[in-house]
C-alpha cells in the first residue's frame, strides 16, 4: 500500500505547498496554511481512478422506499431529528459548555443500549467520570458500554469487532489520526478523523453523534466542511444557569431544518417539554404595558411565546436599539416604518426588546407582535391579557400574511385566547370556536385595533 503523502492546503484560496509557510504563496493570506493527506496512486499506478464502471440509473429507476427510523426513546429529540435515528447517519451536536450535550447523550445512549448494541467513546473523561454521571442520573448502566480513546484508528478497529447499532464520540476535537502530524484539535485533525467516522457510518450503517466544540462566538470549532460532511447538525441553546434548553436543527438530510425541541434540565438530567407554549406563556396575572403574546412556527408546529418591550426616554445622542432573540436590523427598519406610517417617532426614546425563555425568534412573523409592544410601552398602555399578534410588516405599512397561520391560530385558542389581530391572507373562513380574529391589511388599521 503506497504511503500517504503529507501536503498544506490553503484555507483560503485551496492551493496546496510541499512544506508549511506562514504565508500562502498564492493568496497571501497569513497563517492559512494547515496540513493534510493526499493519498497515494493507485497500484495501477493511475491517481484517482478506480477503474470500475460507476452505477448510474434514472431518476424513474431509484427506489424511494421511506428510510427506516428507530427511535431514541426521547419525544423532542426525535422530533429534531426527523422523526428518529436512521442508520448510518451521522449527528453532530454543538452548544456552550455546560449546556447538556454529554447528558442528553449519555440519556439517549442509555435507553438504546437495552434494545440495540450501544458504544459511548469519550476523549474527554474518564469512564469513572461516565459512570458516576450514569448513577447520578438513574439511568440503566447494565447495556452500555464505554471506551476512552482518542486515537481514531484504535476505535474504529475497536468499533469493528464490537459492531454497534449507536455510537457517539465526544468529543470530535479529543480525536486524532495518526496519519497526521499536527496536535488534537486542529483543523486537519477534526476535518480527517471526521472523514474516517463518516465513511465508517456508511459502511458499516453504524448511526454516530459526535460531539463538537464551539468557539466564543458561538459556532462549532473547526473547519466549516465539517458540517458539510456529516447529515444533520444540532445546536443546544439556552443558558447554562437557566432551566430550560431548546435543541435546534440548522441542517438535516433526513428530516424538516429549524426543528425545535425543548427541554428542561433537572437534577435527573434533561427531561423533554411537550407543551413548551405553556411553559413560555407563565406571564402576570394582570395585563402589563410592553408586553404581547404572539404564534411564531418552529420546524412543524406552532408555539407561543411573549414578547416584551420597554421604551423609555434617551439621554444619548444616538438612542439604544438593543433586542434579545430578534433581529437588531429588523428592529431599525420597523421603527422608521412606524413614524413614517403610524406617526409615531421613537427617534429620542431608547427602545428595548426580549422575548420570555430565551427563545430566538427568526422569522418575519414577529413583526407585527414587535410593533404592538414596542407602541403598548410608549403609551403605557396594557394590551389584552387574551390578545395574540402575529403578521409581517413591508416597508409601505401593509401586513403580508405568513406560512401556517391556521395552526397557529388553533393553538391560540387552544390555550384560551379570545381575540387575534393577523392578516388578511391569514384570516380563517370560519375563526376557532372562542376566538374572535381581526383581519388586517395595513399598519394603521393594526394600530386602531390593537385599544379597542
């Protein structure tokens, strides 16, 4: 078997030196130059070629059969991945320190390994430390097993002979491969020892979660192919203090993107929310100035949350824009389409804005709900304590409806809301029973129903 040839590719412009530089010859750029392997030709000596003939079909002749799922016996976590696990993919889970990552995996790992073969690879601690973790925590500890181990070739010879339905590695940035030189952790590390694991996935139909770091402005450590390469990514948001987690689909080959799970962490681990739009709705007794209810759609289902706002009066030359789970920009942009539409400035107050539990709300469906606080704080005037808002604003002041506004109006009234202000386009034929709805079509008409 010919040697593996070592070569430093160019993080920036992909040219690849025989020996390391500080500054790419190509580009310019310094401190781009990280190290890799180029494989060997092959014994016929052709580079590259396999020599077979590759398999090509029609679309017509594929089978579409639907991939077989297994679940992990968490409700929220299979939800985020698509409706459970499938064979031979690849998770890979980023979020803060302290956040829950190894907990829900140890969890999950556990409840599978008493119905299928399960293997727990930690680089990180001890399997004392994995252990003590599992008792704290009740689980069954009787199926499971664990190995330390960071080299990846040890473990995949290992992983071979133990043969694995489940198989996590935490954390991707422990691992290494003796192939290269470099230390633990960096980019050429992360990125073949993510390649060795993948191809491993899929050859063997070994479903992996790997563990991955994140760096301080909250993305995951390591090169940026490293979610290209695996099928589905999953983010832990929330604070490390706080009691609840929300586990976030960006990326999944086999399942809805922006799929939201909610947890709740306890001293027996991470326990799965269901309803999470009671949780988010424990509010005041009493109607509070600043403060509206609104339907924003995570993944596939509706979920209600509240939105605060406080405006007060600047000393500054320049007032504060700041917001919490929402767009800082979309902020600006709605506050000029409120002078310029509702006549009313906000030019000398500072406004602020948070939305309750630590949700981040991403989609344009906040717009009118942003709009009626940020007006209910200005005049310091509660709102309906049974209100709910939801509706996009354009930059002419009209309301533009938004995806799924029938379900999000069921779940409205599920939790007992009697009134809704949505748009045109969202209006139902027939309201839910006990829910009168308020169409829209511009801001001005949204302004003068938000007090009757």
């Amino acid at each position: 078997m010919a040697k593996a040839k070592r070569m430093y590719g160019c993080t920036e412009c992909g040219a690849t030196f025989p020996k390391w530089a500080g500054q790419c010859g190509e580009c310019g750029a310094w401190n781009t130059l990280v190290e890799t392997v180029v494989e060997g030709a092959t014994p016929s000596g052709r580079t590259g070629w396999a020599g077979d003939k590759a398999n090509i079909k029609t679309l017509a002749e594929v089978s579409v059969e639907e991939i077989p799922r297994f679940s992990t016996a968490s409700g929220e976590l299979d939800r985020v991945l698509g409706g459970g696990l499938v064979d031979g993919s690849v998770v890979l889970i980023g979020g803060d320190p302290g956040i829950g990552k190894s907990t829900i995996l140890l969890q999950t790992l556990c409840n599978i390994a008493t119905r299928f073969p399960a293997l727990y690879v930690t680089g990180e601690e001890s399997q004392q430390q994995v252990a003590m973790r599992a008792r704290r925590l009740d689980l069954p500890q009787d199926k499971l097993k664990v190995m330390t181990e960071t080299c990846i070739e040890s473990i995949i010879a290992t992983v071979r002979q133990e043969k694995p339905k489940v198989m996590v590695i935490d954390s991707i940035q422990t691992i290494f491969t003796e192939q290269l030189q470099s230390a633990p952790g960096g980019v050429a590390q992360v990125r073949e020892s993510a390649a060795l694991l993948v191809r491993f996935a899929k050859q063997s139909g070994t479903a992996i979660f790997l563990v991955g770091h994140v760096t301080k402005e909250g993305a995951l450590a390591g090169p940026r192919v490293l979610e290209h390469m695996v099928d589905t990514v999953l983010y832990f948001e929330g604070e490390s203090d706080g009691r609840l987690r929300l586990l976030r689909a960006v990326k999944n080959r086999f399942g809805a993107v922006n799929e939201l799970g909610v947890f709740g962490m306890t001293d027996k681990g991470l326990k799965e929310v269901s309803n999470p739009s009671a949780i988010f709705l424990t509010r005041a007794q009493e109607a509070v100035p600043g403060s509206v209810v609104m339907a924003t759609w995570e993944g596939s289902r509706p979920m209600l949350v509240e939105v605060q706002a406080l405006v007060d009066t600047s000393h500054l030359g320049n007032p504060r824009r700041v917001t919490l789970g929402l767009d800082q920009n979309r902020l600006a942009m709605l506050l000029a389409v409120l002078h310029r539409h509702g006549g009313i400035p906000t030019y000398d107050q500072d406004v602020f804005l948070n939305v309750v539990g630590g949700v981040k709300v991403l989609e344009t469906a906040s717009d009118l709900a942003l709009m009626a606080a940020v007006i209910s704080s200005l005049r310091n005037r509660p709102l309906q304590h049974d209100l709910l808002v939801f509706g996009e604003i354009g930059l002419s002041g009209e309301i533009r409806p938004v995806p799924s506004g029938q379900e999000r109006l069921k779940e409205a009234a599920k939790h007992g809301f009697k009134r809704a202000i949505v748009p045109k386009g969202n209006a139902p034929k027939e309201a839910p029973p006990g829910l009168q709805v308020i169409a829209v079509t511009r801001l001005e008409q949204a302004l003068d129903a938000l007090f009757d």
